[in-house]
C-alpha cells in the first residue's frame, strides 16, 4: 500500500490533491461530476470585501497547450460568501477548505482575512497577491517584496490560521519575494500565479480579450511553474502549494520532487472536470512504478 | 451532465462552411432543447462549445459552422471516430412559458438548436413559424428540415438572393404570434428583442472555457443579477436581458 498523506502546516491532507482557485467556483459544479470529498482540500473563488462583477466579456481566450482568462476576479464579495457559500458547501464538502482571498487596499486584504479566520470550515488562507487581472491591486502588492512583507505582516496579525501567500511568476526575482513574505510571518506560499499573456485577432485586429491581457495557464507554463518552485524551495523552509500546469499524476509527483507539499490544479479541471478524481486514482499506480511508497518522502527530492 | 465518448456516424457538409455530425453515445443528460454540448478535440486545450441540433435515446446531431481552427479540425474527421463530449450543459428553451403561436427566429448559425426546439413544439401539437435568416442562397441550411417537421418556414436573406430580402426582422413584419425563440448573432438578438411586442426566449453565445459554470468566464449582468451564460443560460428571457 502506497501512502497518499501529506501534512501542510498542522493538517493532514488524505492526499496533496487541492484544486486551484477560480478554477474550482465553491465546488459544486464539480459536486455534480463525483465526490470532491476525495480531494486533499480545494481553493475556492477568490474572494475581496466587496462584491466584484469583474471584467467585461470577451474574458476567456486560447492557445496552444493553455488558455489566457481575464475573468477579474467575479465574486459575491466576502459577506455573501461566509453567509450563503460555506453553509452550502457543508453539504457536499466536510474537509477544512482553503479560502483564497484578494484585495486592492490592506486594510482589505485585512478585513477580509479576519472575517475568514472566524469561519470553521477555513483550514488555510490562501492570500492572493498576483492577481494579473485587476488595474491597481492584486499584483501591485505582488510584484515587490516590500509591499508582499506588508501584506503578509498585516493578515498575520489578525487570524491562527495557516497563511499562503499566494505568488506572482511576473516578477524579476521571485526567490527574493518568496524570502520576503517567509520573514514577514507567512506559513506558506503558493506558487506560481498565472503569467501575464494576450492573444491578438487576426480579423478584427484587436486583442481577443476585452481586458487586452490576461493571465496565461494550462500545461504550457508547467515548466516554469516547476523551476520557480524548485528555486522557491531552496530558499525558504515553509511548504509549498505548488501549481501551474499540472494535469497529471506524473505532473505531481514532479511539481513535489520539486519541493512542493501540496499540489494545485487550475486549468485542468475546466476541460475535464473529472482530472482531479482520476489523478488521485492513478498516483498509486504510478507511484508503485517509481518505486514510491510515501508521497512525504519526496517532496524536494530533486534537490 | 456527462462526460462520454461519441462516435460519429455520419457526417456531410451543408453549404461551405456548415457541416452535420451525427455521433452515437450517451445522450442521457440532455433534458432541454437549446442546451449544448462541450466537445475535445485532440490538441486544442479548451473544448468547444457546440448547440445541440436534435438528439434521441442514442444519436446526437450537432450542425456546425467552421469558425476557426477547432471547428475545421472538426469538419475533417470522419465516421468512425471517436469524441469526448460533456452533455447535457446549458439552461435551454422553456416551453412551458404560456403561448400559443410561438415564432422561432434564428440566424445563420443560430438556426441548428432551434430545430429540436420546433420538434418539441410540433409534438406539442403546435404548429410554430420559422424565420431563417441568411446572408445569401448558398448559405441557406436546415429549410427542408424545418419543413418536414410541419413548420411554416420564411426564409430571409440579406443580398436578397432568396426568399424576403433584409435581416430576420424585416421578415417578421405582419406575422402573427405570441411568443418567440430565437438564436443568433447578438446584433440580431437585440433587434429581434426589439422589434417583437410579446414575451420571448434568446440563446445567446459568448467565449467559454469549461462550460459548466466553474469558471466566471462567460459572465453576463441581467436584470435579475449576474448570470453565466454557460450555467444559467444560454438561454435569458427577453424582459431580463440588458442590452
């Protein structure tokens, strides 16, 4: 028997399967597909103090292994998520869920954490500072360590839970943001965020997206997603929630070679909502193949 | 909603660019004319959202237009092969909204999903009127087959080549009914919107990633809050649509 178990910062996961954020709504569309119960947790929605409708449409476009999406980070606002989202998903998920949380001010980020840290189905909070679709916020905190320290220091303050902070690959140094937030008091960090893209169209000769940009994700950017972690990891001795591309088993057992504890999955489950459930089905058998018997015993082994 | 493997049975072209596939599989999760189906093709990342043309307890019939790449990786496959679809997606058309002589209107591309919604109404024992619109007589698709189904069918084209010379609207001047269905390029859903007295259904059309409501990709603002167009349409009825 092969050992799925991973331990992120005082949970236990059954397994280091957690679907990505705005890539999993509050989980029930995926409810409908099989049990999410079989996840290690999920990120949900992000999720700001006030409601957000996001950008305009077009917000979604292709390319070759990817997708770019401008969605602006839609969401009913915190207040409507603690009173109507968590009491339904405590009927189709009864595992601690990671809350994935945005702003545009501190005192924001800030609110929206304390808000979240009173909420017992919380497990980790997972604090967005890369949002490469919103003008002004998200990224701006993402993209110098000084600001990612702040952040950090300031939702610290107000919740026990775990922290994440969540990284953006658009920057210079991602190491050096990484150490930032790991002096400021962070518990964790995820990596990496999607990269900032556009696609042109050809006939009307005008960006596909509405936004003109957005943030780039699926299998093509698992390469770069796997070296920030891999440079993330020696860095810093928190644990990483990795992602960025990752569709497969193999796909995770190389994101947590890299270094990564818990793996994340975005894009994937948009085009096969079942990817989660089958990778968790297949990681015993591929396990078994490379010799693996506890998927703890491998996280940074490549190093 | 269900995600099962297809295999194509037959598969022919209908003018140029729009093309009929009839698959064999489970369509047990289609409950709805108008819905949709999200279809993989081998190397695109994202599927591609297609309307159900007709279906029945075993076939699938999607009629398709050659838009870009993954519609004419599509159009070249043959019978025989195999697709991976997620049915059953979509609010699709309401047919209990209270009519009695019910006006399909749809436009180019915007006329496949509207067939298995004349079926169901001839079942019902109605007989609706169909307004095809087309930009010209080689891209006429589907007449014979509303005819077939007992529909009155008023075919519109914009060079005037056959039938009423104009835009749908110009064929609905002076016809009678209480209530319509419509699909088609947004300009024409608001004019169509705009032109009609009663109550009526719009299927509208936008850039999808997943097509189950997962992602906020497709999202719209209406008059009763905001709604995907993949999950809570693509059908919106006309009172709550905002232009």
């Amino acid at each position: 028997m092969v050992n799925l178990k991973v331990d992120l910062c005082g949970l236990t996961l059954d397994n280091p399967l957690i679907p990505a954020s705005g890539c999993f709504g509050y989980g029930k569309e995926f409810a409908r597909w099989y049990d999410i119960n079989m996840l290690g947790s999920f990120s949900f929605k992000g999720t700001t103090l006030e409601p957000r409708f996001g950008n305009p449409t077009p917000r979604i476009a292709e390319c070759a292994e990817g997708m770019l999406n401008a969605v602006g980070l839609q969401n009913p606002g915190v207040e409507h998520v603690i009173a109507h989202e968590l009491p339904e998903m405590k009927e189709y998920f009864h595992k601690p869920v990671v809350a994935n949380i945005s702003g545009f001010s501190l005192e924001e980020y800030v609110r929206c954490c304390e808000l979240l840290d009173a909420q017992e189905q919380v497990g980790i909070l997972e604090v967005n500072i890369s949002c490469p679709n919103v003008h002004g916020g998200g990224m701006a905190f993402g993209t110098s360590a000084k600001s990612a320290a702040e952040v950090t220091e300031a939702v610290k303050k107000v919740t026990k839970k775990p922290v994440f902070i969540k990284l953006s690959p658009n920057v210079t140094n991602i190491v050096e943001i990484a150490k930032a937030c790991e002096d400021a008091g962070a518990d964790g960090l995820s990596l990496i965020n999607t990269l900032l893209g556009m696609r042109i169209d050809l006939n009307r000769r005008k960006p596909i997206l509405a936004n003109k940009m957005g943030g780039f994700s699926g299998p093509a950017i698992f390469p770069v997603a796997l070296r920030m972690v891999y440079q993330v990891y020696e860095a810093v001795k928190i644990p990483l929630m990795g992602m960025g591309g990752v569709q497969t088993a193999r796909d995770v057992i190389e994101m947590m070679l890299a270094g990564a504890t818990a793996v994340q999955i975005g894009a994937a489950n948009l085009v096969n909502p079942c990817v989660c459930k089958e990778i968790i089905e297949q990681l015993p058998a591929e396990m078994e193949k490379l010799g693996i018997r506890s998927l703890k015993d491998i996280i940074g082994g490549a190093h | 909603m269900k995600q099962s493997i297809f295999e194509i049975i037959r598969h022919e072209r209908l003018t140029e660019t729009v093309f009929r596939m009839v698959l064999k599989g489970d369509t047990s999760d289609i409950t709805a004319t108008g819905q949709f189906v999200n279809v993989q093709l081998s190397g695109k990342f994202l599927r591609r959202p297609i309307s159900v043309c007709d279906w029945d307890q075993d076939t699938l019939t999607l009629v398709y237009k050659v838009v870009g790449s993954g519609t004419e990786q599509m159009s070249r496959m043959q019978a025989g092969e195999k697709l991976d679809i997620l049915t059953g997606l979509g609010n699709g058309y309401n047919l209990e909204a209270g009519f009695e002589k019910p006006l399909l209107i749809g436009g180019g591309v915007g006329v496949p999903p509207l067939y298995a919604l004349c079926k169901a109404l001839v079942k019902k024992g109605l007989t609706p009127v169909a307004v095809l619109g087309f930009n010209k007589k080689e891209e006429i698709f589907l007449k014979e087959d509303f005819e077939k189904l007992g529909a009155e069918v008023i075919v519109a084209t914009a060079d005037g080549s056959y039938g009423v010379k104009g835009f749908v609207t110009d064929a609905m001047k002076g016809l009678e009914y209480d209530y319509f269905f419509t699909c088609g390029p947004e300009p024409m859903l608001k004019a169509v919107s705009a032109a009609s007295e009663c109550s009526g259904q719009l299927s509208f059309e936008e850039r999808m990633a997943c097509g189950f409501g997962a992602c906020m990709g497709c999202s719209c603002k209406t008059k009763y809050g905001n709604k995907r167009i993949c999950k809570d349409g693509p059908v919106l009825v006309k009172e709550e649509v905002v232009w």
